[in-house]
C-alpha cells in the first residue's frame, strides 16, 4: 500500500518524464484507483504543481514544458 506523499510524488515523477499521461495509465503503472490518481493530482495542484488537464481523445495529464522546480508544500496534518 502506498502512502499518500509516495503516491504524488510518483504521480509528479511519471509526469516530468512522460509528455502526456492519462490517469489509467497512471493508476495502471502505481498500482492504485483511477479515483486515487484524480485525489493526488488534485493535492499537487494546490501544492503549486501546474499541471494540465486536457479532456477527450488523446487528453490526458501533463506538466507545462516551463516546469522545472518543485513548488510542493507538504506538511504533515496535525
């Protein structure tokens, strides 16, 4: 079972070296729901991640060419 953090930062991972990824693919590669695929990107982008969402045939997942840092501000939930 993978955490949280080790799950965004897989999804992160997959995108800086993928051009374009659909969630299926994702969930398929870290073992994990479509559903919590959709939740870790939905926590990177209010992290500061930009990612791109582009819906219908051939969309799918992918960071701005322009990404070159990791903006991420994760704290532990008291």
């Amino acid at each position: 079972m993978m955490g949280r953090l080790d799950g965004m930062l897989s999804i992160l991972r997959l995108l800086k070296a993928n051009e374009k990824m659909t969630a299926e693919t994702m969930a398929e590669i870290l073992e994990i729901s479509v559903r919590t695929v959709y939740r870790y990107i939905d926590l990177l982008n209010v992290s500061g991640v930009p990612i791109i969402a582009e819906s219908g045939h051939g969309g799918g997942f992918q960071l701005p060419a322009t990404f070159s840092s990791v903006p991420l501000f994760l704290t532990p939930r008291n």
